[in-house]
C-alpha cells in the first residue's frame, strides 16, 4: 500500500517543480518527498513547449535574481545533462542587427552579458557573421557562444529518476491533480496525503494555488501563447545555429527566432497573443473562467492599453503566415512560404502586476508552513538548479529543516 506521509509535497512536475525536489533531496536524504503533477507526464505545459534553449545570461539586469541565476544555473545544467547523459549542444547564437538602432542596442546588450560574467562575446561585422550563417542579413550581430539548447523535457525526467534514487521511499505521481489543501493535508485525484509542507511549482496557476492559501498577490497570472512554425526537410540547410533579433526593451518578449532543436529540426517563433484559455495551445480555445479572470483584471487592460499596436500586430501574425514570414523575412530575406510549415505552440505565465507592468524578475514567497513560486519566467528552464537551490535554502529556514 502506498505511503500517504510525506515531509514535504511539491505541486507542478515541470522543471522548476522536480529541481526542486531534486535539490531539497540531495541535501535531505532522509526527507521523504512527494510530487504531484496533474498531467499523466511530467513537463507538458511550459516546461516541454519552451524552444529548447539554454541561456547565457546575456539580456538580464546585472545583479537581478535572472541574471545570478541564469549564469549559475546554466553550469549546473550542462553538468547534470552531461551526467545523466541527456541530449544538448552549445552550439552559440547571434542576435542580429537589422537597423542602426538595432546596432547601438548590441554594444549595450555585450556590456550588460559581461557584467553578468559571460565569455567570448564579439561584435561581428555582416562579413564575419555571414561565415557562419551565410543566409542571415543585417548590419550587426552579437556572437554568443555560451548559448545552446538542450531537451527541457528529458532533464525534467531524469531529476524526477534522480529524486527517487536519492530516496527510494519520495514520490513522484503523475496523473494527479490537486484539489484542495489544509496546514497537513493535501486532497488529490489520488486520494488525500498527510504532508508537514507544501511548495508550491503550479506555473500558469501559481495565483490560484496562492489564493487558495490566502496569500496578498497584488498580481495575477495571464496567459500568453506562443506559435511556432519549423523549416522543411529541404531549407534546413539555411541555418546553423540559434538566430535571435535584438529584443525590443518596451516589450517582455525576445521576438521572432530561429532554433534549432536538439532532434534536428529548425523552429522559428514565437509571436506572443493573448489567450482566452491558459492551457489553451490552438488558436480557437477557450475557458470562460481563465477568460473572466484574466479580463477581470485591471492590469491586464492596462497592458493592452500601453501596448495596443504591438498586440494587434501579433494577433495578425497569428492568422497569417504570410505576416510570419514577413517577420522572419527581416533576418533571412531568402525564406519562402513553402520553407516553414505549422508546428506546435506553447503558453508563457505572465505575472501582472494591477499597475499592467509585468512582474519580469523571479518572485518566491513563504506563507504560513508552505513556499509559493509565484513567477518564475525565462530562463526559468535554463536556471531551475539554481533556482531549486535558492528554494531549498528557503525551505531549510522555513521549515526548520
């Protein structure tokens, strides 16, 4: 019969969720540890729809928690892949130029990289950076070698295996969703668990799991999709490395860009819409509930205030390849309609504040007996040991551990 005690649960199997575990068990051996996740696997909402890629560091404010952790974090990654023998490749990036504006913002964004400790950043001329990707057009670029993609979903996997080697007696139960708790219960889909702490990994419903433990948000999750499209077998060969606009600073988002998957395949994306629905992955869902919420929400129409134009032009691009190219077109001019095809899509959680200004930086409270990650944005994916480690430090003093 299965052992409904546990020191701790953690609620969300995505990363963020089982580094958690993950961290907390490899200084705890003895804690027994359980983690719920709702889908019947782990890492099927943001964690598995991210675009892959490992970040260096490059774009975060110099001594934010994004920053610290992303640099960190990403040592810890590549290590732990490496050992458990999961799938990546730093392969370097260059974010690209495409108008003078463009070209002043690249020395800013090299400064600001080199602050954060990154290595081996360089300003490329289009004939230097035509060696490497001869089919990309603009005035300047940035070389990032320490960039990279990896599979999100595969590590998420093997520190799920990792948590259970380290204690034979932790769970990790799929299948699983949580519906209700007190200060030593837990109610789920699999019956009721007796548990001392709760940390809470719930992504695009972190709110709600902190409103149901009656913690002041003074800001809200709202969901936000990404759609990608991915080249044809035949234009695969026009790119051979991540390719990157320079991010415009009015907006939370990096823009339109150019993967290339650790299985081969090339994506580019993601435009950003609103969505109706949080885990809403096609175009036409939607949720009456997530729909109320989110446009219930004085921040939300603030965002759409201060950002209309920039809103209605994603939307556009969402219902229109041809708008898509045209946006994939400014970098690489030669790709054609028949090179892409539809792929998959994902939702970011995007934490609003009442004001409509977005919550960008890592936010972890400690409520009552329990730990909520109310924000855990990019490079979340890329950060999350780092971010397990803080977490666990949290845990170790709230918990007396």
């Amino acid at each position: 019969m299965q052992n409904k005690k546990y020191d701790i649960a953690i609620v969300g199997g995505g990363i963020v969720g089982l580094a958690t575990a993950y961290q907390i068990q490899k200084e705890f051996p003895i804690l027994n540890i359980v983690v719920f996740e709702k889908e019947k696997e782990l890492a099927l909402h943001q964690t598995g729809r991210n675009s892959g890629v490992i970040h260096s560091g490059l774009y975060y404010k110099n001594g934010s928690l994004k920053a610290k952790n992303c640099v960190e974090g990403r040592k810890e990654l590549i290590e732990f892949a490496k050992a458990n023998k999961v799938e990546y490749d730093i392969c370097g990036k260059i974010v690209v130029a495409i108008n003078s504006v463009e070209a002043k913002r690249l020395e800013g964004l090299k400064s600001n990289g080199e602050k954060n400790g990154l290595k081996g950043l360089a300003l490329l001329s289009p004939e230097e950076f035509k060696k490497i990707e001869p089919n990309i057009e603009g005035l300047k670029a940035l070389w990032v070698p320490e960039s990279g993609i990896i599979d999100y979903k595969g590590i998420t996997d093997k520190l799920a295996e990792q948590v259970l080697v380290l204690n034979p007696n932790s769970k990790v139960i799929t299948d699983c969703e949580v519906y209700d708790y007190n200060s030593n219960m837990i109610q789920t889909a699999k019956g009721e668990f007796r548990v001392k702490h709760i940390i809470f990994c719930g992504g695009l419903f972190a709110d709600r799991l902190a409103t149901k433990d009656k913690v002041k948000l003074g800001m809200q999750i709202v969901g936000f999709r990404g759609d990608y499209y991915k080249f044809t077998e035949r234009a695969k060969s026009k790119l051979n490395h991540l390719v990157y606009p320079v991010p415009n600073p009015e907006f939370p988002f990096l823009g339109v860009h150019f993967t290339r998957m650790t299985n081969g395949d090339i994506e580019c994306g993601p435009n950003a819409v609103f969505t109706f629905k949080r885990e809403g992955y096609n175009k036409m869902d939607f949720s009456l509930r997530d729909s109320l919420q989110a446009l219930g929400f004085s921040g939300t129409w603030r965002l759409f205030i201060n950002h209309w134009k920039f809103g209605v032009n994603e939307y556009k691009r969402a219902f229109s390849k041809s708008l898509f190219l045209k946006e994939l077109n400014k970098m690489m001019p030669s790709l054609k309609k028949e090179d892409i095809v539809k792929a998959r899509s994902g939702v970011r959680a995007m934490a609003l504040g009442g004001n409509g200004e977005v919550i960008d930086d890592f936010k972890i409270i400690k409520n009552k007996k329990n730990i909520h990650v109310l924000n855990a944005p990019s490079p979340a994916a890329t950060a999350c040991l780092a971010i397990g480690k803080q977490i666990m430090e949290k845990a170790k003093s709230h918990f007396n551990l």
